[in-house]
C-alpha cells in the first residue's frame, strides 16, 4: 500500500470516528420517549353535573369531589340559558342526563320544582343557609354575584357614580353589556334594575346609549382593556376582583348606591336522576364548607353560608346595598317576555 | 516481508512513535474523560434529580391546592418528556392516588423513586413519587464518553495526519538527503554537499557537514600526496636494505667460511701440535725423572719450566681442537649409559690430590642412578668446573652435589674461593677471557669456561653462575637425564 492510501486510509478512519461521535450525540437528541401511560384518580361511580359556572372551576371542584368520594363528574357546561335550554328540552323529551344543576337563574329552579321536575333532598348542610336563599328539601343557593360598573382605570378618570348615569351622552357607544339571551347574570340585572329603575331607564340605555353586547365576560373585559369601550355596563363583583387582585391589570368596578343585583346560583337535584345518591353526594360537596370555601377561591363568588370566611379585597354582600327580585316566581315567569324587550330595546339585534 | 516490518529507518519510527502517541493519547484521554465524566454527570444527575423535584413540588403546590388537575396531569406529562424521568405519581393529602403518569413498560426496580411531599401556606396538601431511570445516566456517560473518545481518536488522528508531514519535512527529509549524500560518499569522492539552507540545528547540522565533508576532501588529498611520498621513500628504503642484506648475507657466508676454515685449520695444527707436543713431554718428563743420568738444580728447574709449559701447551691446543670441533659441527655427543656416582667418583679421585695438596675439603654428593649421556664430555664439563673451583680457593672447601630433578640431573659446584663481582659474571664464558681474580700460580688458558658452556649445550642442558666477591663462587648446569 502506498502513502497515499494510507493517507486517504487514515482520513477515512477520523472521519468514521467524528461519524461515530456525532452518531452518539445525535442517536441521544433523536431517541424517541416511550409512550407515556396516564392514570388517574379510580373511580367507582358517576354524576352529571349541569352547570353555568366556568369549565376550569366546574373541573377543579369536580377534581375535588373525585378525590373526596372516588365519583367521577361528567361536566356539562354552557352558559345559564343555553344549560336551562338544553335541560328543558330534554326533560320534555322525557329523559335528561342531568344529575345536579347549577346555575345563574334562580326562576329556573323555582319553575322545576312547580313542575315536580326537582327530586326531594334534605341536606345535613341546609341548615347552614339563610331562608331566602333556599327553598327546603329541594335546593340552595351553591352561589351568588352582584352586578356593577367596570372601567379600566388606566384611560377613564370621571366615573359614572350611578346606574342613570350611564344615559350620559358621554358614554354613548361606549358601554358594554353581555348577551341577555344566554347569561343569567345579563337578564338578573335587567330584571332587578327594570324593578329599581324602570323601563325606560333600559329602553333608552339600550336604544339611545347603542351599547356593544358581548357573549362572554371575558370578551367584555378585553373590550375595556383595549379601548373598545369605556365602561362595562355589566360586570359581575367577582370578575372584578379577578382582573383587579388575581390578574392585575387596571379595571376596577363602580358599586352604585342604589343597588347593586344579586345574582343567584342555585343547585338542585334533578328528579329524573339515574344516580340519586352520587347526586346527593355532590350536592352535599357542594353546599358543605369545603365546598363553598373552595368555589369562593376559584370562582371567587359569594358563598351564603355564614362559616365561609369572605375573601380578602373583594366587598362584601353585607358592605353593598344588594338589590335581589321581589319576586322569586316573578323573575322566572318575565324572562320570557324581558328578554325579547331587551332584544327590541337594542332594535331587534341579538 | 519482514524486511519491510523491520522498524530501521526514521521515518518508520516516526510513524510507529505518531501512532503509539495517537493510541497513548486516545488511551489516556478515555480513561481521564470517563472518570470525570462519570463524576461530573452523576453529580449532575443528583442535582438534576433534586432540581426536578423541587421544581414539581414547587409547580405542583397551586394545581393541587386550587384541584387544577388537568394540569397536573399536563405537568407531570410534560416533566416526563425530561430525560431521566420515567414515572410520576401525585396524590392528595390523604394519599389517594390524584393523577399518575409513566413511560410504557418501566419496572419499579429499574428505577430512583424519590417521594416528596406538597405543601401550601406550610399545609401538606399533597405528595409525589418521581422514579428516575437508573439506566438513564449510565447511557448518558456511555453516549458522553463515546462520543467525546471517538471525538478525541479522530482528531488524534487528524493531528498525527498533520504532525507527520510536518516532522517529515523538519526532520526525516533533510537527514534522509543527508544519508543518501553520505552514502554517496566514497574515498575517491568527498565533493557532494548537502545543499540544506536552514537556520534550525538540521541547517547547522548540514552546514557542519559541508565544512567538515571539505576538511575530509582536503586532508584526504594531502594525504594521499603523502602517501604518494612514503611511497617512494619505501620503495628506496627497501632497495637500499635488499641490498645491504645481500651484502651481509654474503659478509655471513664469508664469514661462516672463514670460521669454518679456521676451524679446520685449528684442528689440523693442533693435531700437528699435538704429536711433537706429546713427544717433548714425555722425553722431558724422563729426563726429570733421572733415567737419562742425574740433574742439577738448574737443570732440573729449567727442564720443570718446559715440563710445565709443554703440559698448559697440551691443555691449550686440546681445548682449541674441541672449541673448533664444536663451532665447525663436527663434535656429536657419543651417547652411552654410566652411571652418575661411579663417573663422579672418579672424577673425583683424579682430582683429589690437588685439593689436598691445596688444603681444600673436596664434599661429594652423586646420586646412584643411570643416566645417557656422553659420559666423557660430561666429565670433561665436571673437571673443568671443579679444577676451576679448588684453583680459585685457597681456604676453605669445594662441594659437588648432583640431584635429580624433573627429568635431568642438576649439578653444583661450589666453592668459597675468591668469587667475583656480578658485573663481570657475563664476561666469564667468553674465549679467551681470564678475570684478575686470580689467587694460584696456575695459568689457564681462556677457553675453559667457553668450551664448558658449548659442553653442556651440545648435551642439550644448560649452565648458569652465582657469585660474590670473597664469598666464592657457584657453577650449576643441568643435563637430561636421557639425551633427546
């Protein structure tokens, strides 16, 4: 073999070695992870569960529950009327999967059990709740909201200080309100402040003032972030201390002293339910203290029972003049002609 | 083949020293990088480990405290996606399993569980267990390690590829043209040059060659002229002794013949001497005995001078006729058997009356045994010497002792005469040679010593003196037992 054989041979041999180097960083990088096997908690049993409040609580508190019975918690979540929509319809049909129902419209719960459609339950923890906010043996209220002004802090320095003061030709195009036709919290105010106010008061925010509805709270937030308009007409107490304290941008909230509407949110237990006793067992997690306490730290909403200590930074039911319907019956039996008045209010547009 | 595996040349012990480097190299660099890799990535891997932990119970905290499940499971799916992870399970504060994620088909006993537990606002709220692969970090040193030895072998490859050619041409290529131009060298040639210009100590190197390849080619030319001239001077050396050593050789033969003549000569006068000689003896030694009528005083005193001078006449041609029978060849030794005290005996008794006569003890000593020799030489050599020896002393005794010794007889003659200074002890056997030593009355001829020595040596033995001036004199020769 000549020189330059060997040469070439001696080339060859350091390039299969830097070869074999990079092939055993490279075979590292490139190795595939074997397939990943998740287990989680066993359960024994399950509950449907019918409810309003955000999916990421709805499944936190369902995570809760599991861990504490070994049920699991089929969630179906939307918002107030398109839940109740969903639920009536199917209990006309005869059957509904419906175990448990939580939402932000006390009237629908007043209006099943006039129907027999709520099953009977006394719950140990009934007791821990003031009369109006329970009807016995058949539900209590799981949560409650008030309804105030928002405004981001940062663009807005004169506030409106009352609800008539957003009739101001300076909020014209300005305001905010959410979708009557599919938030509880939406036509809770409306009809509360309907009762306060008047007809006209809305007739004319609604038909004069040209406000911008959107779907969900936290499209109405981003709205005020950005400029879009200047003062939510509707935004839950709640909402605000999670963008004020949790999120820790610039909205604030305006509580008017005539009033501020306390949304109610009930849970029941429907009647038609396969699963009584895991319906029990979820309804009794729910109005019991861990169940409350742990709804106000995510939900941050107001729980009614007296040993649930407020959250911090958030004014309390006591602190505000909270307006509630006069009539339980009533609030049910209006929506179906209020929300069409609100509709035609806006000039027909949804 | 085994001529092309021999290791006899630079340039093969450079490449065999590059590649022993290269091997050495990549030998010690894989044991030095597997050991501080090792090290490095096992610690790396426990403070991984702690890390990992931390930062799950640390992340973990809000998911459980808030039941945010979905995301515990996303946490430990994610964390699982980190090497050396291989299973997670978090339960709640009372132990229930919460969500549990693991890498398909992982054994427990292959795996570093680590348990933890999660706290909020200083409240366990909740636990883990994380199972770290064993195997993983043992991977992680082989992958390291090999690809860091592998790494290193090709560049110590490399760096030889590169380090050769540049030796070459520092080193191999100037000393292989410095060999090829020694070789080229031949007495007849010193003119090739290495024609290496460079600074280095090859450069020096070179340039001290051709100063000293010149110097060579200079003194090897000046030599060569010498040569040329002790060449000749030889040759009229050579010429000159050739012919000195005809004409000594010649001078030789001349010489030869002129001693040979002379011999023949002396041997033929003193057998002409000899006759009337004889003759004048025995008619004088009548006369003094008185049976030619009786003698006066005078007469008698005149005729016992030419008795006497006759007689050392006799003794003198007699010595000449054996001297030149020797020095011509002619004397062989008449070899006989006789034994060594009978002939001693009678040496003895002739001449024990001239001991007595001088008051000298004569001691004998002979030992009985046979011995070939020529028993008449023999005891021609005996009587000279102890003639010799009772003439030179006046007081005192002479001792004679033979023994027998290896294969020859030794023979002593001592004497307490008058002896002799060791500076004139080599002049004693030459011819015609007579020391002022003497202490009688009795002239000797000069040959006595001379023809004792060619005596002995004729019969093979040899003779040697010892003596002192005034303490006496001791002869001692030696014969072989049997003439060879």
């Amino acid at each position: 073999m000549n020189k330059l054989s060997w040469v070439v041979l001696l080339i060859i041999f350091s390039g299969l070695c830097f070869a074999q180097s990079y092939f055993y960083i490279a075979g590292t990088d490139n190795k595939l992870k074997p397939e990943i096997v998740v287990n989680a908690t066993p359960t024994t049993s399950t509950v449907t569960w019918y409810t309003s409040i955000p999916q990421v609580h709805a499944d936190r508190i369902a995570n809760a529950f599991r861990i504490e019975t070994g049920i699991d918690v089929k969630i179906v979540r939307n918002s107030t009327f398109i839940v109740r929509e969903r639920l009536m319809s199917e209990i006309e049909k005869g059957k509904t999967e419906a175990d448990v129902v939580t939402i932000a419209d006390i009237g629908t719960f007043i209006e099943l059990k006039n129907q027999g459609h709520l099953m009977k339950y006394t719950t140990p923890y009934y007791e821990y709740y003031p009369e109006e906010y329970k009807d016995p043996d058949y539900w209590a209220v799981f949560a409650a909201f008030g309804m105030c002004m928002a405004y981001d802090e940062s663009r807005i320095n004169t506030l409106p200080q009352h609800w008539t003061d957003l009739l101001d030709d300076r909020w014209r195009g300005r305001i905010g309100l959410e979708d009557i036709n599919t938030a509880g919290s939406q036509y809770g105010q409306y009809y509360i402040l309907r009762e306060k106010l008047g007809v006209e008061f809305w007739e004319e925010l609604l038909s004069v003032q040209n406000p911008k509805i959107y779907y969900r709270t936290e499209e109405l937030a981003d709205a005020l972030l950005e400029g879009e308009i200047d003062i939510a007409g509707e935004f839950s107490i709640h909402t605000v201390y999670n963008y004020r304290v949790k999120k820790g941008t610039s909205i604030r909230g305006i509580y008017p002293e005539e009033g501020i509407p306390l949304i109610l949110n009930p849970v029941a237990i429907i009647n038609q339910t396969d699963h009584p006793e895991e319906a029990k067992k979820l309804l009794d997690f729910l109005l019991s203290q861990r169940g409350q306490e742990l709804m106000q730290r995510l939900n941050y909403k107001y729980s009614i029972r007296g040993d649930v200590t407020p959250l911090d930074g958030i004014p309390t039911i006591d602190n505000l003049n909270m307006l509630q319907p006069k009539n339980a019956v009533e609030y049910g039996r209006k929506r179906s002609e209020y929300i069409p008045e609100f509709n035609s209010f806006l000039g027909g547009r949804k | 083949m085994k001529e092309k595996l021999k290791i006899n040349s630079l340039k093969k012990k450079t490449i065999l020293f590059v590649l022993i480097i290269t091997a050495l190299c990549t030998v010690v660099s894989a044991f030095i990088v597997y050991q501080v890799v090792e090290v490095q990535m096992t610690d790396r891997y426990e403070v991984d480990k702690e890390a990992a932990v931390e930062s799950l119970s640390y992340s973990l905290a809000p998911m459980l405290d808030l039941y945010d499940y979905k995301q515990v499971e996303r946490a430990i799916t994610s964390s699982l996606t980190y090497e050396g992870i291989a299973s997670i399970a978090v339960f709640d504060d009372s132990g229930t399993l919460i969500r549990s994620a693991a890498e398909q088909n992982v054994h427990v006993e292959d795996l570093d569980v680590k348990k933890c537990n999660i706290t909020s606002n200083g409240k366990v709220i909740g636990s883990f267990e994380i199972g770290f692969s064993k195997e993983y970090i043992n991977e992680q040193i082989r992958t390291t390690v090999g690809a860091l030895v592998f790494g290193l072998m090709g560049f110590f490859v490399l760096t030889g590829l590169v380090l050769y050619p540049l030796t070459r041409h520092a080193v191999i290529d100037p000393l292989k043209a410095f060999t090829e131009t020694v070789k080229e060298m031949d007495p007849e040639n010193f003119s090739m040059r290495m024609k290496v210009y460079r600074d280095d100590e090859i450069g020096t190197l070179a340039a001290s060659f051709d100063q000293m390849a010149e110097n060579i080619e200079k003194s090897h030319r000046e030599l060569k002229e010498a040569h040329y001239k002790l060449q000749e001077a030889k040759e009229g050396v050579d010429k000159e002794v050739e012919e000195r050593t005809t004409e000594l050789k010649k001078a030789k033969e001349e010489a030869e013949r002129a001693n040979q003549i002379k011999s023949i000569f002396l041997a033929s006068m003193s057998h002409e001497l000899r006759t009337p000689l004889n003759s004048i003896i025995g008619f004088t030694g009548i006369i003094l005995q008185g049976l030619a009528g009786e003698l006066n005083d005078e007469q008698k005193t005149q005729l016992e001078m030419v008795y006497g001078s006759s007689k050392h006449l006799l003794a003198l041609i007699n010595d000449l006729m054996d001297i030149s029978k020797i020095e011509s060849g002619e004397l062989e030794p008449d070899l006989e058997e006789f034994n060594l005290a009978e002939t001693g005996i009678e040496v003895r008794d002739s001449l024990k009356p001239k001991a007595e006569d001088k008051g000298v003890e004569l001691i004998w000593e002979m030992p009985d045994i046979t011995v070939v020799s020529d028993e008449r030489r023999f005891k021609q050599i005996l009587v000279n010497l102890v003639n010799n020896a009772i003439k030179f002393t006046q007081v005192g005794e002479v001792e004679v002792k033979a023994i027998e010794k290896d294969k020859n007889i030794e023979v002593m003659v001592k004497d307490t005469g008058v002896g002799m200074n060791k500076e004139d002890i080599h002049k004693l056997f030459a011819p015609f040679v007579q020391l002022e030593y003497t202490v009688s009355e009795e002239k000797g001829t000069g040959l006595g010593l001379y023809l004792v020595r060619n005596l002995v040596r004729l019969l093979n033995g040899d003779i040697r003196v010892e003596s002192e001036y005034g303490k006496g004199s001791t002869f001692t020769f030696t014969l072989p037992i049997k003439y060879v």
